[in-house]
C-alpha cells in the first residue's frame, strides 16, 4: 500500500507512533512530483529545500515526545493565490512572476500551527478566473484521468496534485466553483466551505464577496480534517464570521436516517449530461437505502445565476485587479514614456486575455449610466437566488445534484468560446451566490471519466454535508477509484 492511500489521521498516527518519519513523507511527495507533473503541470514553483528542513525539524521533535499538532508532518500543495512569506505567488500570472510575498495568510499560519509542511504552489487560472485552468499564463494542468482532457478550474493545480498523488491534500479557493468543479473532474473530494468560516487574509482577492479557501483530498474524513485545522474567526478579515467550530470529525457517523434531500429539477434538465443525470439518480438511491428521503425541488431563479455571477464577479475583479498598476510589486513595463503609458503597458503586458475580458465587463457594469441597469439589478437578483436557498432550507436537510454538467472536456475544446465555458459552473455558481457550503465526492464514472456529486448544505452547517458525503463514501467506496496517472 502507497503512503498516498492512507488517510491524514492513519498518517498521524503512524508519525506519532514513530512507525513513519517526516522526511519519509516529505521524500514521497517530492519523488512523486518529479515522476509525474512533466506530464500533468499541476505545480508552479516547489518548495523541496525548506520542506526537507522541515522535515527534519519535525522528526526531531517526533524525537523528543510532547504533543503534536493535527497536520503534523503531512505535505500539501498551496493554490498560488495564497500567499507564503518568502515563497513565490504568482496567481498563476505574469504580472506576479516576480512576487515573493512578506508574510503568510492566515490559512497558511493554521497549517504551520497545525505542522502541515508546504512542498510547493499550484498552478492555476490566471487570478483564479477560468475552469479549465489553460488559463494559467505559464502552462496548462493535464486531468490525471486523461492528459488530454482538462482538470478543471481554477483549482486545478490543486485537484490534478490529489488525483496523481503528489500531494497527501491540497489548499484551493472557490469563487464560483473553482473548488469543487475541478475535484469533480479529477475524481477527488473538494469542500467549499460557507463564505466567512474561512479566513480569506492573504488569499489574493478576485471577487470578494464569493472567494472562499477550502481543502482538496482524497477522501471525505481527510477533508473534515483539514477544515479542523483551518477553519475558525480571523479579526484580521471583516467577513470571517465568529462562530463556534465544531468537531467536524464526530459528525463522520455514517448516519443518514431520515435526513430530507431536495434535487432541484434546475440541476437535472437540459445540458446535464445524461450518464451525469443517470450517476447522481444512482447516489440517490444509496442516500434512500441507508434512510433518507428525497425529492424533487425547484430553484426558480437558477436560469439567471451565471448571468448574476459574472456581472457581480467581474465588478468585484475590477475592482480588486486595480491595485496591480506597475507600481507597488509585479511586473512593470520598461521604459514607458510616462505615467499614463506605464499604467497601460505594465497592465497589457501583465495580464491574460480571459483576465483583460473580466475587468473590461466588470468596468463596463460599474460605468456611469450602467451601474443600475447591470451591477444593482445583478445583486437585487442575487437576492432572489438566496432566497432560493433559504426557502428550501426551511423543509430540506440537504439539497444534491451534479458539480458539473459533464465529465472533464478535451483540451483546446472550448478555450475559445468563453460563453460555453462560463456555463460548465451552472450547478456551482448559485451556491456560490447564496454563500451556502457544499462538497463534491465522486459518485461513479461516465466514458471512463469522473463524475462529481454535489452535497450542499445550509449555513455553517459542514458537519451535516460532511455527514452525509462521508456515509455516502463509505457504502460505495467511490473515493478509491484511481486514474491511469495515479
């Protein structure tokens, strides 16, 4: 059995029992890493130095006794729009090629207190616009499943590194589904956490009022771990909430009796591939034999969710992308005539073109004439797509369906029609605006290719999502499914 097929708390307790070594881990992860990601791309810059001096420090503080922290030892990857003092973040950007950040999120203080060791920065879509992640400025990500099919986005770094096992968990961040759509592609289970219980201090903003950190793993109790670690109030961050953290760890019951499912008829019409309709309509059943109960739902205002997302996401990117002007860090043009021309060429020269359409369309919605008509009338209907959500939560436990309305698409296949691209996150994006958790596990294959399950859950209540995706886990054994590339 592979060091990669064990769970975090098998890990743990193997370090901690002194039957494994850090540097063993360490070693595993890097070797791995070397073998595949010529082929897959999934990282950006490694970290191998400090990660085997860590190493190091940690066996021999497994030397000395004392009690240690949750993550202790274990290797992840960072999304790179996470920012690590003294190691690069570039958001998978030009402009940011240069950048060697002063300090750490705060995400990245909870792995360090938790003694999680950073091996290296994922790639990912440029400042964490795209699902497909050949929007990254440097090199695309190859789907572990297939190399010729994308890992999603703009986790996809962060998924493909699971999938392929160079990572024992990874660190994404969701905007519109950034998160769980690439975990749904690659096979592997990603949580998006409800907007606020995760600090977002030191995650490079796209768009501020949706972007939330949360884990990618190989399987559910993982991702319950890790939230463990990472989730809790920051004073730094106006939106992280304080709320009590439960142990998210206690709710893995494998009980499910009597929990009420809603299956919105939205997420099962038109466009959902049929073996996607046909794999979650399967999920279903096993949710009924173990004592659940669903049924059919609507979310009436669903049709006009990613029309109300990339309104209110690309106002927020335009906004937040300001900052980078040649100014205060990234790149700079060279010798621009003047101020003005600096501005220009740095940002033309900087930025990619998807990043180029969002500020342009984010600008245009906040222009003076057009503010009402597009950015107010995009949040009054957000609104409506909450209250969706809230409504159904008022009869419901839970709400399932499809994280992606088909398995991953080929390379190159839709790169040039954004509009058809922007439409893969039509499951994802309500959630998303509504600011609801949801998870997405593997629920069986189509065409040899993952399909994701998508478990949403009401606000801050993880533990009942984690609940129901971990029973589900375990009476199929979906998580143990392994691409050629594993």
């Amino acid at each position: 059995m592979s060091l990669f097929d064990l769970r975090l708390s098998e890990l743990h307790n193997r370090l901690t029992t002194k039957q494994l070594s850090v540097a063993e881990l360490v070693d595993a992860s890097l070797s791995r890493i070397a073998e595949t990601d010529v082929k897959i791309g999934a990282f950006l810059t490694l970290n191998e130095e400090n990660a085997r001096k860590a190493a190091s420090e940690l066996d021999a503080e497994l030397a000395s006794g004392g009690e240690k922290g949750l993550l202790f030892g274990i290797p992840a990857g960072i999304k790179d729009n996470i920012v690590t003092e003294g190691l690069r973040t570039t958001c998978g950007s030009k402009f940011l090629e240069n950048y060697d950040p002063i300090y750490d999120a705060t995400v990245m203080k909870k792995l360090r207190a938790a003694q999680s060791i950073t091996v290296g920065k994922l790639n990912m879509d440029e400042f964490a616009m795209g699902g497909s992640n050949e929007n990254s400025a440097y090199h695309p990500v190859r789907n572990p499943w297939a190399l010729d099919r994308v890992p999603g986005g703009s986790s996809g770094g962060s998924a493909a590194a699971v999938a392929a096992r160079q990572a024992y968990f990874t660190l994404g961040s969701d905007t519109g589904g950034s998160i769980r759509q690439p975990a749904a592609y690659c096979g592997v289970v990603g949580l998006k956490p409800t907007y606020g219980l995760v600090s977002r201090f030191g995650l490079v903003a796209f768009a501020s009022s949706l972007d939330q950190i949360g884990p990618i793993t190989k399987n559910v109790e993982d991702s319950a771990y890790v939230l463990q670690a990472i989730a809790g109030h920051d004073e730094r961050d106006s939106t992280s909430a304080n709320v009590d953290i439960p142990d998210y760890l206690s709710a893995l019951t494998g009980d499910v009796k009597g929990l009420k499912i809603g299956v919105p008829r939205e997420y099962m019409g038109k466009g959902i591939d049929p073996q996607v309709k046909e794999r979650v309509l399967e999920a279903l059943k096993v949710f009924e034999s173990m004592g659940a109960h669903w049924e059919e739902i609507s979310l009436p205002h669903t049709d006009y969710a990613v029309a109300t997302y990339y309104l209110l996401a690309s106002s927020e990117a335009s906004s937040n992308l300001a900052r980078f002007d040649g100014v205060r860090y990234g790149v700079r043009a060279s010798n621009p005539d003047n101020l003005l021309d600096m501005y220009r060429r740095s940002r033309s020269e900087g930025f990619g073109p998807e990043v180029k359409r969002r500020i342009m369309l984010g600008t245009y919605a906040l222009s003076s004439g057009y503010y009402d008509a597009y950015y107010k009338k995009a949040q009054q209907v957000r609104t409506l797509i909450k209250r969706d959500f809230d409504q159904a939560f008022e009869k419901y436990d839970l709400i399932i369906g499809p994280t992606a309305p088909t398995p991953a698409f080929k390379i190159g296949e839709q790169v040039g029609d954004p509009l058809t691209m922007y439409l893969n996150d039509i499951c994802t994006i309500p959630v998303s605006l509504a600011g609801v958790p949801a998870i997405s596990i593997p629920c069986g294959t189509a065409d040899g290719l993952p399909v994701g399950l998508q478990i949403i859950g009401k606000h801050f209540d993880e533990a009942t999502v984690l609940r129901a995706a971990h029973a589900f886990e375990s009476q199929t054994g979906f998580h143990n499914l392994r691409p050629a590339l594993s």
